[in-house]
C-alpha cells in the first residue's frame, strides 16, 4: 500500500537532510520532488499543485527549532497537510433510522458486493447490529448467488427475490422484511456496469428517492486510480452520496485515488477494503494513513487488532504459566492463531513504525507460520506440554511427520526455549532490576 508513494517523498525529504536552514531554494527542490511523488502515484495534478504550494507556504513561513532539523520540520508539515487532504477527521457511518438503510453504489467489479458482506460482517460483530443484505442487482444473477454465499458465510440473513425484475420493488420488500424479523440494519447491493449510462443512473436515483436511505456509500477500485476520482464525481452529481468506499488498497502501490478523491467530490472516505478475507475492512483515518503514507507505521490500528482479539481470563491464565515456567508449544500454538486473526502478516508488520521501510522488497507469505504449526502439530500432546521430553530422537520423528528438516526442528525448539526465558524474566521483577542495572554500565547507556 502506497510503497511507490512513500519511497518518493523519502527521497524527497533526504534533499533537506543536512541543511541548517529553511530557504527558498532548498524548500522549492523539496516541494518539486513531493509533487513529482504525488504525480507518479495517479493524484490529480490541480490536487497536487494545491498540495505542494500549501506545503511550500507553511514551510517558509516557519522558523525551524534549534531542537527540530529542516527535514524533520517538511515531514511535519507534509504530514499534516496529507492529513487534511484526505480529510482531516474520521467521518463514521450514520446509523439512525428503524431500520438504518445503507444503499451500495458504484461500477460493476468495484467489490460493491463483496465490500457489501464485509460492512454487513463488521456491523454485526464490531457495533452489535442485526443486519439484512438485500439483491438488488437485477442483471447479473452470479450477484445474488455471490450475496447469498457471503451471507451465509458471515451467518448474515440474505433477502432476494429472483422473479423480481424492479429493483425499486425489491428494496421496499427488503426493508419490510427486514422491520419483520428485527433487522436493525439493511444493507441494499444495487446493479453496477462496465461504464457509467443512464439507465443505470436512473435506476439508482429512482431506488434512493422511494427508500430514502440513511446512508449512501459510493464504492470504487483504487487500483483505477484517476479513473475512480472521475467516476465518483459522475455518481456524486447524480445521488449526492455520503462517503466513498476504497476496496482493493492493498493491490494498490500508488495511492493516487485515496489522496484526489475527498479533494475532487468533497465527501469523506468512510472504510478501506484491505484484503479478501470478509474481515478484511477498516475504518478510514486519514492522520493514520499519512501515518502510513509517510513510513511512520500505524501503532494505533495494530493496537486495535491486537486488542479485539485480547482475552483478559486468557491472558491472566498465560501469565501464571509464565511465572511457573509452565509456558508450552500448545500455548505458543494458541498465539500465532490470535496473531493470524489481526490479518494479512505483511500489513501488521508495515504498521511497526520503521520495520516496513527496513523490510522493504521482501516478500512475506500470509503462510509463514505454516512451517512451525507443522512442527508443532507433528509433536505428541504429552510432548506439547513438556518440551523438555524432546530429545534427539523425538526430534528426528517430528521433522519427519512435518515435512522438514532436523535443523528446522532445533530452530523452533531452540526460539522456543530462548522465548520462554526472556517473558519468564520479564514476569520477574528482580531479574528486570538486575538487568537494567547492567545495561546502565555498557558503553553509551548512561547518559540515556
């Protein structure tokens, strides 16, 4: 996500590192490189000029603190102005009305469908709402059938009605369907085309006027890039939607739609598809995504994740198996699971401020802990618990059954042990004093 984007303004930045001072001249070079940054990711040119010449004036008329370098002083203002560009604030879903009804717009193979199960998903289990998906594309039949698998998959309750040929009719069936069986949201899937045409435009505009929606969503590929800005402006003009809906950002390394796209329609990007998983939604905070965007990681949202998959009665169990030295394969087992459930590997790792950078061009598999489940797996119960039964010939068993090597089964072991000892020291106040205490004599450490 924003790779291509962000090596750029790293370079662009690097032209003031060093320099003393703010000028004119250092600032323009700067400025120039930002813009051509901005270009190359697909960002409007008005946009962009905008951008830069905001950029250029703040940065001129700042002194820079004797404790702040000039290029530390850009990346600041830089990052506010990202900021506000795509929005300044997180803008959240309206949700009033009995029930509230959500109407899914954009182009056909936007993921308007699939972004459809995936707000369904993130209602149900993140709000506590009880929603409803409702057909309402009355030309492609592989939509209903697409609706009804995500649903069912979700265990989210699909209406459709295939005899149907009125989209309008079958969004009113929908939400008295829905105010029947306590549906506290409903979420209508309308028809999409390869283009934007008038039939389609009429058709939609005709489903607002007799639904009257709470909330309108205009869902649009980022990978079209300035083709996305276009077509949302179309669509905003015609249903004066609420907020955009970006899917497919992690295919995309440019970035150009999310950074145009508030700027050109004047309309808030709400939620972000990262990923195929149905869980694979966020909320939309433009300071975290310059966050991103400008190699800072996202503390924040990783914190979150972690934190929805926090159990406190776990946690508390984990920590006295700590303390007792109790700590086993089945447990480390138990925590890839939580940290596979935060999403894709990559993605969380871009989030640790600096690793994303430092990892860069290096490819990490969504399957790299299949090797160590392997292992593990391959291991008895008995030995699960007691690691330290795993003698030699235990060992060479288990590489077998798992499909690896002996050195691969000594590796895990020996990361396992060397794990085991440093959260056992770390649950030992003494042994965290002492260390410290050392740390303080090693060269350079005093002064911190």
């Amino acid at each position: 996500m924003f790779d291509n984007l962000s090596d750029k303004l790293d370079r662009a930045f690097k032209l003031l590192k060093g320099q003393g001072k703010i000028t004119e001249i250092n600032v323009s070079e700067t400025v120039k490189e930002i813009r051509k940054a901005l270009l190359d990711a697909d960002v409007n040119y008005k946009v962009a000029k905008q951008f830069t010449d905001s950029v250029k004036e703040k940065a001129l008329g700042q002194n820079v603190l004797t404790s702040i370098s000039p290029g530390q002083l850009m990346v600041k203002i830089t990052h506010e102005e990202l900021t506000n560009l795509m929005g300044g604030s997180t803008e959240d879903i309206k949700l009033g009305g009995n029930p509230t009804v959500i109407l899914m717009s954009g182009l056909q193979g936007s993921g308007k469908t699939t972004f459809s199960g995936k707000l369904a998903n993130h209602l149900k289990n993140k709000r506590g709402k009880k929603p409803l998906l409702v057909a309402c594309d009355i030309y492609r039949p592989a939509a209903i059938d697409q609706l009804h698998v995500l649903g069912e998959q979700i265990g989210v309750d699909v209406f459709s009605d295939r005899e149907n040929k009125d989209a309008v009719s079958i969004a009113q069936k929908g939400i008295k369907h829905a105010k029947e069986n306590g549906n506290s949201v409903v979420i209508i899937d309308t028809a999409g085309r390869l283009a934007i045409d008038e039939q389609m435009m009429n058709e939609i505009a005709a489903v607002k006027a007799a639904v009257n929606p709470n909330e309108i969503l205009f869902v649009v590929d980022s990978m079209t890039g300035q083709d996305a800005v276009n077509t949302a402006k179309a669509f905003n003009d015609r249903l004066d939607f609420d907020g955009v809906v970006l899917t497919k950002l992690d295919g995309d390394t440019r970035g150009g739609a999310a950074l145009s796209i508030k700027s050109v329609v004047n309309k808030p990007i709400k939620f972000v598809g990262t990923g195929e998983k149905m869980d694979a939604i966020d909320v939309f905070h433009p300071n975290r995504m310059a966050d991103r965007i400008l190699g800072m990681g996202d503390v924040v949202t990783l914190v979150e994740r972690a934190q929805e998959q926090y159990d406190a009665e776990e946690a508390r169990k984990l920590q006295k198996k700590i303390a007792k030295n109790q700590f086993s394969f089945n447990d480390f087992l138990a925590q890839l699971q939580q940290i596979k459930k935060m999403g894709n590997i990559k993605d969380l790792v871009g989030m640790i401020p600096g690793v994303g950078k430092a990892l860069k061009g290096v490819d990490i598999d969504d399957n790299a802990f299949k090797g160590i489940e392997a292992i593990i797996y391959s291991m008895t119960p008995t030995e699960r618990e007691n690691p330290e039964l795993l003698n030699g010939k235990r060992r060479e068993r288990i590489a077998k059954g798992s499909g690896t090597t002996i050195q691969d089964v000594n590796r895990l072991i020996k990361q396992f042990e060397d794990t085991r000892k440093m959260m056992r020291m770390m649950g030992d106040k003494k042994q965290m004093a002492k260390m410290m205490s050392q740390m303080k004599n090693m060269p350079g450490m005093g002064r911190m």
